[in-house]
C-alpha cells in the first residue's frame, strides 16, 4: 500500500460509508521519449505539490455510480470497475476537486484516477494491488505514474513501472501555457517513429537520470530536462521554448522542463542557491513579456518514498 494518501473510512450525516482520497499531479516530465519499439516508450514524472482530491459516498440503493463534475468519466469508469470487481454495491456518488487543470500535460486524468481508487479503497477498508490498478488504468487511458511516491520511469502506454527513483529537494519551476489543449488519448496514437541514434540518446539520459537522483544533482536533472524538452520539438512543438532557454540562460537555472504532451513549459530554479530570489525576479520579468500570466509550481519533496504494492 500506498501511505499519506488516505484518511480513514467513515460516515455522513445520512449513515453513509464515506472515504477520501487524494494524488499529486505533475509538470510535465523530466524526460519522455523511448527505449525501443512502440509499447517502449515511457516517462518519468516529476511530482508537484498540487492535487486531486476524490470523495466517494457509497449508496446500497442506486446502480450505478454518479459523478460530479459530470465530465469526469474516466474516474467513474474507474469506480464501476472497483466496484464490480470486489462485488460491491454498484452504487455511490463520486465526487473530484482538482487543482490540475485539464488538457495541459499535468496528470490531471491520472491523478483523478488514482485519488479515485485510494477514496473507494478507504470507503471500504480495500487493499488494492497496484498491479491491478494499472491494468484497469490501462483500459481507460495512457497514464502517468502519480500513483508511486516520487519521481519514476513509467511506460505510459502499457501503464507500468520501470524504475522508481526516489525524489529531490524542492524546486521552482515558473513559465507558462502555451494555451488549448491537448487530448492525452489522441496524442499517444499519433506515430512517433524515432531513430535508433534517439532510442540511443533516451537510454543514456534514463542512465543519467537515475544517478542525478541517487546523487541529488540538479544541475545533471536541469540538463536532462532540458534535452529531452529540445528532442520533443518534433512531436509536439513549443512555440516559446527557445525563449525559456535565453531566460534560463540569463539567469543561471537549472534548466527547461516541458509537458511532453501538453500545453506548459517553465524553468528550473532551486531555493537552495544563493542567487534564488533574484533568479526568480528575473524570470518573472521576463516570462511576462511572453504570457499574460506566469505559471509557479513546486515539485514535491519528502513524498513518503517506501515502495508498496497496494493502495490501501
């Protein structure tokens, strides 16, 4: 199981059995691309201190399940699944509060699903293998890895672990959308047909990030992030990154981190350096001039980092 997700199980005012659930989004990826054929192709997340949180009320005297907001099908998707499967009720009213906005690259249908499993998991004292969380998230859509504890290489198509490496200190990342939106179901049919020379590249950056993360070097992980960010240009072009690298360059960050498969990109800055808040001025000054309004997150840190195998 999953720990510092849950609440305990309880009751509303009516007599309901109740449970609450809650799983953090990302900024985009450190780095996205593949290790091989198509079903190879993976990620790895870089969690933000932002959220989804699901309450899930269950009815022994409804149907089906309801949810709100009404477009969250996948969630309820999700639910009825649970539910069929341990031979629960078929009933409840599903509800999700989310501070990720939708269609922009920061796991916000990923985070929805998870936090959705871990609420019906504490409505009824459930142990659900995460195993068999990935498979019903599989049926569903390509997913990031939110529902492990930290930064991770997950394939995103099969919807399943490769590595999980553990987590960083804090940083900042600020910058921008882009604006629309991108349909993560769609994006991952388009054909991504890379080279040998780039599945090659991909393999040495994955190598690389996991000893960034063994050794907390940001400076390895801001150049990671920014190479895997330039390698994406020809999937899924950002129209401002070349501005963000002459930011980032002007003001010594870290480096670029893009939604691979969204509409946001930013800087990577640390609180630890000296320089911080004046590199945070500066970035701000400058990001101004190309968006109306400037993005600021911060990615997790201290995530309860022991690896379990249910959510429960």
């Amino acid at each position: 199981m999953i720990s510092g997700h849950l609440t305990a199980p309880g009751r509303d005012t009516s007599g309901r059995l109740i449970g609450t659930g809650k799983a953090f989004g990302t900024f985009g990826e450190l780095l996205q691309g593949s290790l091989g054929p198509e079903h190879n192709n993976f990620l790895v997340t870089f969690p933000i201190d932002c959220y989804s949180y699901a309450t899930f009320i269950a009815e022994p005297d409804n149907t089906r399940v309801s949810v709100w907001p009404d477009f969250k099908w996948k969630a309820q998707t999700l639910a009825t699944a649970i539910l069929k499967y341990y031979h629960l009720q078929p009933g409840g009213k599903l509800k999700i509060v989310s501070e990720l906005p939708v269609g922009k690259g920061l796991a916000s249908s990923s985070a929805d699903l998870v936090a959705t499993a871990r609420a019906i998991a504490s409505c009824f004292h459930l142990s659900i293998p995460l195993a068999l969380l990935e498979q019903w998230m599989q049926q569903i859509e390509p997913s990031d890895g939110v529902m492990y504890p930290g930064i991770a290489a997950f394939y995103h198509q099969q919807v399943r672990l490769h590595t999980f490496f553990g987590n960083l200190p804090s940083l900042t990342i600020i910058g921008l959308d882009e604006g629309g939106s991108v349909d993560t179901i769609a994006f991952n049919h388009y054909p991504k047909p890379f080279t040998q020379e780039e599945v090659a590249e991909y393999k040495r950056l994955l190598e690389m990030t996991a000893m960034a993360v063994r050794q907390q070097d940001l400076a390895s992980l801001g150049y990671i992030a920014t190479r895997s960010a330039q390698l994406n240009q020809a999937l899924n072009p950002k129209r401002t990154l070349k501005n963000l690298q002459e930011i980032c360059q002007s003001i010594s960050g870290l480096g670029v981190i893009v939604a691979h498969s969204g509409t946001c990109l930013g800087l990577l800055l640390s609180p630890q350096y000296p320089a911080y808040r004046e590199q945070l001025r500066q970035a701000y000054d400058q990001i101004s001039d190309l968006a109306s309004t400037v993005l600021v997150y911060h990615s997790l840190c201290c995530v309860n980092t022991t690896l379990r195998e249910h959510i429960s």
